[in-house]
C-alpha cells in the first residue's frame, strides 16, 4: 500500500524539541515502512522520516490547495494529521489529536487517540498512539526524583499540583516542557524550593531524566486526548502518578501507577515506589498495544476498510461532533 501522511506547520518531523503529533506521525511512517509499505510525507522542508520519500510544503502557503500537487499518483490513501482545507480527490483518513472545540464536526473517516476522546466526539474510531521503545532508554536502577513533563503553562496541565504532590512527598521534581528563560539561566540555578527546571531539551537529555526517574506526576485537569508523555515514562521505567481524565484509565493500569483527584493519594504513591517495577512499567508499553508497530498495524485496519466500504463508519453511523456539553478546556475536579 502507498500511504501519503500530510502535516503542514511550523514543527518538523520529528520535532527538534516540543512537537507531539509530529512524533507520532515520524513513529507512524517508520512503521508502516517496516512492515513494508510505501510512505511519503508531505510535510516542512526540515523533516525526515527514514525510508519515506519528502515532499516539501511551505508554512504559510497562500494557497491551501497547492500541496494537493504534492501527492503522488500512486497514493492509495492520504491520512490527515489536521482537517483538510477543501476537497481531497483521494480516499483519506484524519487524526484528530486534540479536544474539539464546542459544536465542531469532523469527516466521516475521522478517528481519535483514546476510546474517551473517541467518545467526547460522538465517535468509536480510535487508535492508540505508539511509541518507538528503540528510541527509549530503559533502567531498573531509579534514582530519587520524579518528572513532570508537559506544557506548564497550559493550566490543563496542574502543573502546580504536581509540585504539590512532590513537595509533600518530599521528593525532588524535574520539570521538562517549561519555556526556556533568558540564555538558558534555568540550567544554572540549583534546585528551587524542590523544583528543577530543564526547560525545552532534546531527545537524548529527555530520554536520560526518563530512564532515571522514578516516577512521572501527570496530575491533569481535563480530559486528556491521549497522554503521550504517559508511554514516553513507562516504556523508560518510570511509573505514573495522575488523575483519572481522559485517557488516562485506558493507558495506567493498577500495577504500573495510580490514578486518583485525591493529591493525597498521589503523594502517597511517589512515596512508595517499591510498589512497582520498572519491568512491568516497559511491559506495559511493549505488550499493552502502545508500539509504534501496534498503532501502524491499527491505522491499516483503517486503511483498509476505507479502501474496501469507501467509508471508515457504517451508513447510519452519524458524523463524529465535539459531544454537546463537554467543553475541553473545563478544569476538572482537583483535591489538594
């Protein structure tokens, strides 16, 4: 099959720092081309995919139409990492990676990241994202710190209620995903009142802190999509402290974290951490359908029924819609 994956934007792929979809979208293409198939990726100039023919689009292009020049031919399927501007004259399948907005409608051959995030979008076509366990260190051997690793300035994220949870717990937290200060003084400063910021890193430096850590908080106040940060610390090792929105119960299972909205009890599973294993946590990742194999082999199930029925849902499935009454920036209950 010949795959052509199209997400414009700023970022390439993968991303140099911050850039989840487009991680995911670099995991995608390494895998369908390990299972043989042929990929292209429309995308920026910046962006490589080994194995994957590039084709560039320009940020910014006036016309939102001129990258349909770009798909080849021979393109069975175009898989949408953001709604199509205009009509597609190929058979297609979008991934929304985020919450939509109130009253949003999407494609009939829409598909979302986790079973919830289907649901708050009147839809059942999900696929799990994956990650590349190749490109996560692993140790049994923790060491005394826990991470968070998200946006903190997105008030979705509590990023002040995992500080919370790890003050109290009297455990130091690391903090990746901060915007950099001015020449970088955050790596310069000692650890403040607990917290020990990185700012925006790479690839190598995150993958060190999550192959050390021993946990990751992740104390989120809304309904989270998927979590990729979540499989980013399990398949390191590190078990997960966080609530229970979202995705998050389909991805935290009893034996590698806790979910509760009671900080108490967060606090009390950073303390303890001799309740998990940093064999299961991988374990988890690796058999628990969270590969980027898993999430390629998923997404040609999709393929193939589009290709097969013309449509990805049944003929009196109705159009996935943002579900009336969920908002997605809601901050959701929190018990400190």
């Amino acid at each position: 099959m010949h795959v052509t994956l199209y997400k414009p934007g700023k970022i390439p792929i993968p991303p140099k720092l911050y850039g989840g979809s487009e991680r995911v979208i670099y995991w995608l293409g390494k895998a369908l081309v390990a299972l043989g198939h042929r990929v292209t990726l429309i995308a920026n100039a910046g962006s490589h995919i080994p194995g994957v023919e590039l084709r560039t689009t320009a940020w910014g292009e006036k016309n939102p139409q001129a990258w349909l020049n770009l798909i080849p031919a021979s393109t069975d399927i175009v898989h949408f990492h953001e709604q199509p501007k205009g009509p597609v004259n190929k058979p297609y399948l979008l991934t929304i990676h985020g919450n939509g907005r109130s009253g949003e409608r999407f494609p009939p051959n829409t598909v979302f990241v986790s079973r919830r995030h289907a649901a708050n979008h009147g839809s059942r076509h999900f696929v799990h994202h994956g990650v590349d366990p190749d490109d996560y260190w692993f140790s049994e051997q923790r060491e005394n710190y826990a991470l968070f690793l998200a946006k903190a300035r997105w008030q979705v994220k509590n990023f002040h209620g995992a500080v919370a949870v790890a003050r109290r717990a009297g455990l130091e937290l690391r903090v990746i995903g901060t915007r950099n200060w001015p020449w970088r003084l955050q790596r310069r400063l000692p650890c403040i009142r607990g917290v020990r910021y990185y700012g925006m890193i790479g690839e190598p430096e995150k993958q060190e802190l999550l192959s050390r850590a021993r946990c990751l908080i992740f104390p989120v106040r809304w309904e989270e999509p998927f979590g990729l940060s979540v499989i980013e610390a399990l398949v390191s090792g590190a078990y997960v402290v966080a609530t229970p929105y979202g995705s998050l119960p389909e991805t935290v299972t009893p034996d590698v974290g806790v979910l509760s909205t009671r900080a108490d009890e967060l606090v009390e599973a950073v303390k303890n951490p001799q309740r998990f294993n940093p064999l299961t946590c991988r374990d988890r990742v690796l058999r628990g359908g969270f590969t980027h194999l898993d999430m390629a082999r998923k997404y040609l199930g999709c393929y193939e029924r589009i290709l097969a029925h013309g449509s990805l849902s049944e003929p009196d499935e109705p159009m996935p819609a943002t579900r009336p009454g969920f908002v997605a920036k809601k901050l959701l209950p929190w018990e400190d």
